[in-house]
C-alpha cells in the first residue's frame, strides 16, 4: 500500500473517531492549552468568537502561542462533567468556562488547574470563591450578577403589562444557580404583588411541554433565568413564545437580536472578551487565588418594538426613554 493510499485510509478513519478524539492532538512544546467548557449549539459562537478576539487583543495568536481545545458546545448539563475531567487529563493549562453548572463541573474536576468563569450567579453563595477581592482557590473570572437582575427584569414586565399577576419562570430545578435565581424571583415577586410558576427545562426536548404549560396555565408573561442552555436555543425560545403569544424578559441582548420581547443585563460578549484578560494574566504567572472577581458596572435595557407589536404589547414611553437600544 502507496503512503498516499495510507493517508487517505487514516483520514477517513478519524471522521468516525469519538467526540474526545480532538483530545489526542497535541501542540507544539511550550504553547498552552485553552480549554472552554458550557452548554452551547452547533455552529459559529458570538461568544467563542468574543474570546479570541479578547485573546488576540493581548498579542495571542491561535496555533502560534496558545491552542483552543473548544467545547462550548456541550448538549446536555451531565455531559459538562465528563468533558470538565477529560480536559483536565488531558493537562489544559486553563479551562475557561461560562455558567455556574459548567463552573462546578470543571471546579469538581481540579483543584490546581486555573478556571476562568463567567458566570451569572454568586460565586461565593455557589460555593466556587472565598470572596471576590480574594477568590482562595483556582477559580476566578467574572459574575455578571445576572441572578440580582431579575427583580428588574420582573419590574419590566409589570411596568409593561397592565394587571400583570402571573409570571412563568424558565428554570431548569437540576441547577443549583437557576434554583438559586429562582429564590431570588420568589422574593422579588412577594414585593411586586406577583404569583410565579415554574417552568422546568431540564433538557432542551422540555422547552415544548414547558411552554405548552405555561399556555394551559395563562401566566401573562414569563422571564428567562440566567441559563447558557437556554441562551443557546433562543431561537426555539422565541418561536414558541410567539406562538402562545407570550412576553419574555431575558437576560441577555442575543434573545431581544433572536425576537424576544425585552433583555436586561450586562453583555456576554464583553464578559468573554474580559475572560481573556484573566487567561493572559494566568499565563504570564498570576495566581487565580489572587485575582478579584470583577463584576459588570454597564447593563442595558433592549427592546423589541416588532415582537411588542406582533405579540400587542403596548411598551410604556418609560421604558422607551431608558432603553439603550430599540429593534423596530
């Protein structure tokens, strides 16, 4: 057998290699591994693409100076601990990661390889940093304090929707930080005069029954919890939505770009770009014990005046005067 019948053999032989094959590459001596680990879909992400930008920022050039083992998208919540413990035998030199779940996933994994997050829930109250001038262990990174948003974001909807008693919640109750902003919720809604239901989505086939209860239920509204699984099937979100003739409130701007209703919260993107300023100063020889976890100071109110229209939602000139950006 010719060496090019061998390649050509070889080639076809790992297109049918398992998902963990990528792991078996190696980069070149010296050039640090990356690994991002959370829940995503196939197809580019805004929030891969913002990393390497942020990387490139600090004078990274990929497959020159650092290696990207990607696994932002991950399809189930259990498949995250599995990854988190492949990547670590593997000897990444830091594992990215955005969401609480992913988080504790790669933190359950290791205690010695740095972890970056960008996550919407309390670090400390998840039991992930010591506090955030002085995290203690190997994790740091960001807290978009999305969980604290979502009295807001429920002060959106009753501002907009005259009467406004129920509210459904997308949760998924498997998830220590969405039941954590669930609780949240629940204070928030005692103030407001508001009952909420619980909309669980623990995998992403439940987003039907989920809504379809919330149709046999007739909240008036709903709000989306911080959730990168639900982020990353916004666009099924908003199609059913539309379809029960629901207002959402998110907390990202890429659901409002997707057709939801409103978006409060700061942005991702920015997250994930500041993330690799922490993977440049990890790799330059700080310690992640040592880096304070910084919180947003921005946050932005979306609306989507085409999806208030389609749905007959009236937006009050209150909001239209604060937000930060209007889709029409």
């Amino acid at each position: 057998m010719n060496n090019r019948r061998r390649l050509v053999i070889a080639l076809g032989a790992g297109a049918f290699a398992t998902p963990f094959a990528a792991f078996a590459q190696r980069s070149p001596a010296g050039v640090p591994r990356i690994g991002l680990l959370w829940l995503g879909s196939s197809g580019p992400s805004p929030l891969v693409a913002a990393f390497r930008e942020g990387l490139r920022s600090h004078g990274y050039s990929e497959g020159r100076n650092f290696v990207l083992e990607d696994h932002s998208n991950v399809g189930r919540y259990e498949q995250l601990a599995e990854i988190a413990i492949e990547l670590v035998r593997q000897k990444v030199d830091i594992i990215v990661t955005y969401g609480v779940t992913a988080t504790q996933a790669a933190r359950k994994a290791t205690a010695t390889i740095p972890i970056v997050m960008v996550a919407g829930s309390d670090p400390v109250a998840m039991g992930l940093a010591n506090s955030l001038s002085r995290p203690g262990g190997n994790v740091t990174g960001l807290s978009m304090v999305t969980a604290e948003l979502n009295a807001k974001r429920l002060e959106l909807l009753k501002e907009t929707i005259p009467g406004l008693r129920r509210v459904g919640v997308l949760m998924n109750p498997d998830s220590q930080g969405e039941v954590e902003q669930f609780k949240l919720l629940e204070t928030a809604a005692q103030t407001l005069k508001l009952q909420l239901y619980a909309a669980e989505v623990r995998i992403v086939k439940d987003l039907e029954s989920a809504f379809a209860a919330m149709g046999q239920r007739r909240p008036a509204a709903f709000v989306s919890v911080g959730s990168s699984m639900l982020l990353a099937n916004r666009g099924r979100i908003v199609e059913l939505a539309a379809k029960q003739k629901l207002p959402g409130v998110f907390p990202q701007s890429e659901f409002v770009d997707a057709g939801g209703l409103f978006s409060y919260g700061a942005s991702l993107t920015d997250g994930l770009r500041r993330a690799a300023t922490y993977v440049d100063k990890i790799l330059k020889g700080a310690k992640p014990a040592n880096l304070p976890i910084e919180q947003p100071t921005k946050f932005e109110l979306l609306v989507n005046l085409k999806t208030a229209k389609a749905l007959g939602v009236k937006i009050p000139d209150s909001i239209m005067l604060r937000a930060d950006k209007v889709i029409e």
